[in-house]
C-alpha cells in the first residue's frame, strides 16, 4: 500500500519541479535581458551626452556671439556728437528731429529692435520708434538697473519685457559724455524671440534662465515665465518692483531629477509629473548672469534599448528552446535505445536539421543587429559631423570661390595624366601629377587660413612675423581683389619684420585696408594696391597706398569715425575698429593723400626686442 501511494504521488511532483524549473529559467532570462537593456542605456547615454553637449556649446556660443554683435554699438553711439547735443540742449527741437532719424537709420542697419536716448533724469529725449504708436520718447525708465549702471560710468545690461512695448529683449547700454558725470544714457534693445524658433527640435527642448531661476527663453512655450523653484515672497516682490516680467505669475514649474545617469548625467521630469524624462545638460553664461539648459527626450534611446532586450531575451528563449530539445532527445534515445534504434536515428536527424535552421535564423539576426548598430553608429556621427559644418556655414561662398579655380585645374592636370600614362609618357604625367600635389597644398593652406582667422582672438601681444600675416590677408582678401580687377604690389625687406601684437588682431586690420582700397578701385582706370613696410628704431611702418582718388580734405579727420562712410551700403565701422585695434596694440593708424594721387594709411606698431622674448619665456 505504501508503494503503491509513492507511486502514484511521483508524477505530480515531477510535474511541479519541472514547472518550477522553467519558471525559475524564465525569470534569469528576463533579468538577463533587462540588465543587458540597462547596459545599452548607459552606453547610449554617454553619447546622447556627448552628441547634446557639443549642441549645447554650439547653442550657447550662438547665443553670446548675437550679444556681442551689439555690446560695442552703444558705446560707439554715445561718442556721437548729435547725442551729446540734444542732451546739452533737449529743448532744441530741430537737433531732436534729426537725433531721431540718426537713430532710426542705425537701427535699421544693425538689425535691433529699439534704439534711444535718456537724459539724466531718465526720461527718453529721442527714440528710433518715435513715430510709432508705442514711442519711448518722453517715456521714464530710470527704474531699469541697466539705466543705474551706465549712470554710474560703466555699461550695462539687462534682460526684461519692454514695459511699453510688451516684447521681450535684451538691453545695452552706455554713459553718454564724461563717464564720471554723464550727460544722459544712450541703449540698444535686441529682439530674441529668433532664439527660440532657430532652436526648435523634435527630440530635444532648451531653457535659459535668468540667476532667480525664472524661465524667459524656451522653445516650449507654456514654459514660459515660470520658475525652476519656488521663489520667496520677498524675491517675488523684489522681481514685482523691477519690472523685468510685468506681470506675469511666477508660478513654480514641475522640476525633479529621476536618478543619475551614468558618469553623472542627470535624468529630469518637467512640466507635469510622469511625463517623459529628460536627459539634462546645462552651462553658465557668467557674463549675461543665464544658465542655458539642453532638454533631450529619452524617447530616442527608448526603442534601441527595448530592441536590444528583446533580441536578447529572443536568443535566450532559443538557446533555452534548444537545449530542452537536446534532452528531449536524449531521453528518448535511453528510452528507445534497444528496439527503435533506426527511428530514434532519423528521430536525431530531423532534430539537428532544426537545430541548423535555427542556427541559421540566429546567424541572420545577428547581421541584421550588425547593420543596425552600425547604422546607428553613421547617423549619429553624419549628426555630429552637421553640428560642426554649420558654424562654418558662413564662409561657404568665399571657400567654394577659392577652391574651384584649384578644382578644375587639377580635373584638367589628371586628364592629362591618364593620357600620358596611356602614351607611357611618364615624364610628362609625372609633372601633371606633381601640379595636382601642388594644387592641394594650395587648397589645404586656404581652409587652413580660413580656420585660424575665424578663431577668437587672445587678446595677448606677442611675437608676430608681418609677413606672415599679410601673406594671411591676402589669401583672404584674393577674392575681393580679383573681382575689382586690381594689382597687389608688396615691398617688404629680404629680413622678416617682428612686431608686438596679436596675429589674428593684425590680419583683420589688413584685410580692412586692402578690402576698402579695393572698393574704391572698382571704378578706376589704373588698379594698382602697394604694401610696403620698413624698421624706423623701435617702431615698424607698415604702408598701404592705393591708385584712387584719394580722401577729400574735409573728410581726412573724420575717415576714423564710428559710422562715417561714402558708400550708401556701408555702416561706416571697418576703419573704425581697424583704429581701435591699433591702438590697442600699443600702436596708430593715420590716413592721409599720397603726393602722386591716391590715399596711403600708415600702420604704427612697436617692434619686438629681444627683452620681450624673455619676458614671454
């Protein structure tokens, strides 16, 4: 009676191990994979970061770059002397006309949303929108903390929503006059609603906020005026009582950090709690007071990592499919062994046929994965590589001119080459070829100096050969002097000449001189530019005297003036800062007629000694 229980007990709980066994290979499995789909997360948001923080400094330097297309323009204007006028006399109503219009004129040309004028008091004597119907003229806005610094002799700057305009923008301003007393306040508001449109994207979303926390620029717009934190009744006051957002509410945004990604990523929710999480990047602009903050989905990554947990839980299932056949067929063969031996033989052989197709399913899935990670891998570097093509967007014209001539020329030299080499000829297709290695080493030193004078200058004065850099100017003027038809004639002693300076400072002052005494060329009969340069002591003249017409007398003394041109579509400014920059390098830039015709400008720069190379090492 015993046995016979054990007996029939025996298959149930056979059943049940073998139940609890696939129960317990199931959940390895989905561990497995679900660990294995973690793994590739990580992997591929180490590079999301990488691929978002290149996007995020390019954002950031566009940003500051539109900024400092204007920081210099009020301080330019409030040298004016129609400004300084108006503010000596601001009841002279005749010079307030014409303010207006200087003003109108220079907003136009640079682009920017407002320009106007401020007495001491504040209050706006003259505006470019004066005869638009939200005119500042006669509007107060001493309350503006960019009004108090430039009172205070230093420039300012400021972000806020116009208080009658409603538009958003971005303040600079200047002290008109003596710095320590000024006469008035002059101020130049940008637009930066272009900000938001020229960065919008599908994956990713981006906030500035000012240092209160408050959002201001944001490609989702019911972002807009919130705050990342709540605010304290008293900075709400104190943001209530400057009128920078007018009144707006100030509400606090849904803002949490998930958890921390690998290598100290930060995962976000924001906007509602559970939505979608976001891969956080964010940098400072120390000098505007922002902090610019790069939003990417974590929708891009999500269906690569499911993919690759199903692909592995799908080779698991497999292998797990296969090896439960292998037993199968093992036990059937102990089983059978003694009578069925042919069956169990054919029984083998359709199982390694099925082990084969599988294989071979297994093979094909592989390679699919191959090519899919690898074409991931193309489309995120084609991603990088278009981050990087577009900031050199703007030279595309002026490359594409320089590079042709070299092109067809080495089109035409390799055709002669083939020919040759079909002729055996190999002298002849041998120099064909070497004017092909010739002409790419042209090519390489035109992007070459293309790529070191769009660099952002140091600022820091040293050793600089003067050669050098007009052999610079002239690769990037050659266009320029092509299409005015003209001759450039350099005259520069067998020894190099070393100067004081700043390299790329130095190229931009040459390719002002040469650039305007080929716009002034165009229409002359003899097109001849000469550039000479000689030591005089401890200084070096450098001379570009052109075959023009020359500079009319009463225009001699104010050829250096901001905003002062002959030409109707120049903004007056090349010779300008040209004047500045020598000036800056401790040197002078003069202009005058030359005896036999034409306008000579004279570059001053000190020499460099050997004390300064000391110094430098």
């Amino acid at each position: 009676m015993v046995s016979s229980n054990s007996a029939a007990e025996s298959p149930p709980a056979g059943r049940v191990r073998l139940a609890s066994g696939w129960l317990l290979l199931a959940l390895i499995m989905l561990t497995l994979s679900w660990q294995l789909g973690s793994v590739q997360r990580g992997y591929l948001l180490e590079g999301l970061k990488m691929q978002g923080q290149q996007e995020l400094n390019l954002y950031v330097s566009h940003l500051e770059a539109k900024l400092d297309r204007y920081a210099f323009v009020p301080a330019l204007l409030a040298e004016d002397f129609r400004l300084q006028s108006l503010l000596i006399a601001p009841r002279n109503l005749e010079q307030q006309h014409r303010v207006n219009l200087f003003l109108s004129h220079v907003n136009q040309i640079a682009g920017s949303l407002d320009v106007y004028l401020m007495d001491r008091q504040g209050v706006t004597l003259a505006a470019s929108n004066w005869q638009e119907e939200y005119s500042f003229v006669g509007e107060n806005f001493d309350f503006r903390p960019y009004f108090a610094d430039a009172m205070q002799g230093r420039a300012g700057r400021y972000y806020a929503l116009g208080t009658t305009s409603g538009r958003r923008g971005y303040y600079f301003s200047s002290p008109v006059g003596d710095p320590d007393n000024p006469l008035g306040v002059v101020v130049v508001k940008i637009d930066i609603d272009t900000l938001e449109n020229d960065w919008r994207s599908k994956d990713t979303e981006l906030i500035v906020t000012d240092p209160d926390g408050v959002i201001f620029v944001s490609t989702r717009p019911e972002w807009r005026y919130q705050t990342l934190r709540p605010l304290a009744a008293a900075d709400i006051a104190r943001i209530r009582e400057s009128r920078r957002y007018r009144e707006v509410g100030l509400e606090p945004i849904f803002y949490q950090q998930q958890n921390a990604g690998p290598e100290g990523t930060r995962i976000v929710q924001v906007g509602e709690p559970g939505g979608e999480g976001y891969l956080s990047l964010a940098t400072d602009m120390p000098e505007a007071g922002w902090r610019v903050q790069l939003l990417i989905s974590q929708k891009v990554i999500s269906p690569q990592v499911w993919q690759t947990r199903l692909f592995a839980m799908s080779l698991m299932l497999l292998l797990a499919t296969g090896a439960w056949l292998y037993a199968a067929r093992s036990r059937s063969r102990r089983e059978r062994e003694s009578e069925k031996r042919v069956l169990m033989q054919e029984a083998l052989n359709e199982l390694e046929r099925r082990v084969d197709r599988r294989t071979v399913d297994l093979t094909e899935a592989n390679r699919r994965l191959r090519q899919e990670v690898e074409e991931h891998e193309r489309t995120r570097d084609e991603l990088i590589q278009a981050a990087k093509l577009a900031a050199l967007g703007q030279m595309s014209a002026g490359i594409n001119h320089e590079l042709n001539q070299p092109l067809t020329a080495m089109r035409t030299y390799a055709e002669n080459a083939r020919t040759y080499l079909a002729r055996e000829n190999l002298e002849q297709a041998a120099w064909n070829l070497q004017q092909i290695s010739e002409l790419t080493s042209r090519m390489a030193q035109i992007s070459g100096q293309l790529k070191i004078f769009s660099r952002k200058s140091s600022g820091q004065r040293i050793r600089v050969s003067l050669r050098a850099c007009l052999e610079g100017a002239q690769r990037i003027v050659r266009t320029r002097v092509e299409q005015a038809g003209a001759e450039v004639v350099i005259d520069l002693p067998e020894g190099d000449l070393f100067v004081a300076g700043d390299t790329i400072q130095l190229e931009q002052v040459l390719v002002n001189l040469i650039g305007n005494a080929c716009d002034v060329l165009k229409q002359r009969p003899l097109k001849l530019i000469e550039v000479s340069a000689f030591q005089d002591g401890g200084k070096v003249r450098l001379r570009v005297h052109d075959s023009g017409p020359g500079i009319a007398q009463k225009n001699l003394e104010k050829v250096f003036d901001p905003f002062f041109t002959t030409t109707e579509s120049g903004l007056g400014l090349g010779l300008s800062i040209s004047y500045t920059i020598a000036q800056r390098l401790g040197g002078s830039l003069t202009a005058a007629n030359a005896l036999d015709g034409g306008a000579v400008f004279t570059l001053t720069l000190a020499a460099w000694n050997d004390r300064q190379d000391q110094g430098a090492a």
